[in-house]
C-alpha cells in the first residue's frame, strides 16, 4: 500500500496530465508515479513495451563486421 499525499498542479500541468492520461488509458495517478520512477532511476525491472532500433554507418566495414557477414572482405 502506498502513501497518499494532496498536490497542487497549475492549470496548463493538470490539463496535459488528463489529456496524457486519456491517450495512454492510464490514471493520472500512475502517470505521476512513473514520472517520478523515471526521473529518479527508481524502476526496479518494470518493462514498458516499446521498441529500441540502433542504426550504424561505416566507410568501411571492421574485423567484427567481416567476420559476421560471409562474401565481405576486408581491403587493406
């Protein structure tokens, strides 16, 4: 069980916060306790889904590249 606690918010913060809320299908309540999980490093191995994509570019390609792709060859 959690501790309740009363805040008060501006007007701009309070409407952004119902309007998150409504798109993610969320209480405000949680988006709360995530923004603060997040911004404090306190998750403690919570997934969220979502997807991670890592991109690279290289003139030409190193030793670890070669070695996973049959037919490319390192030029000297």
């Amino acid at each position: 069980m959690g501790t309740r606690f009363n805040m008060i918010l501006e007007d701009r913060q309070y409407a952004f916060l119902t309007a998150e809320s409504e798109r993610l299908s969320v209480s405000v309540a949680e988006l709360i306790r995530r923004s603060v999980d997040s911004t404090f490093g306190l998750v403690e191995n919570r997934k969220t889904p979502g997807l991670e994509v890592s991109i690279g570019v290289w003139r030409r390609p190193d030793a670890a590249v070669v070695g996973r792709r049959p037919g490319i060859r390192l030029s000297r």
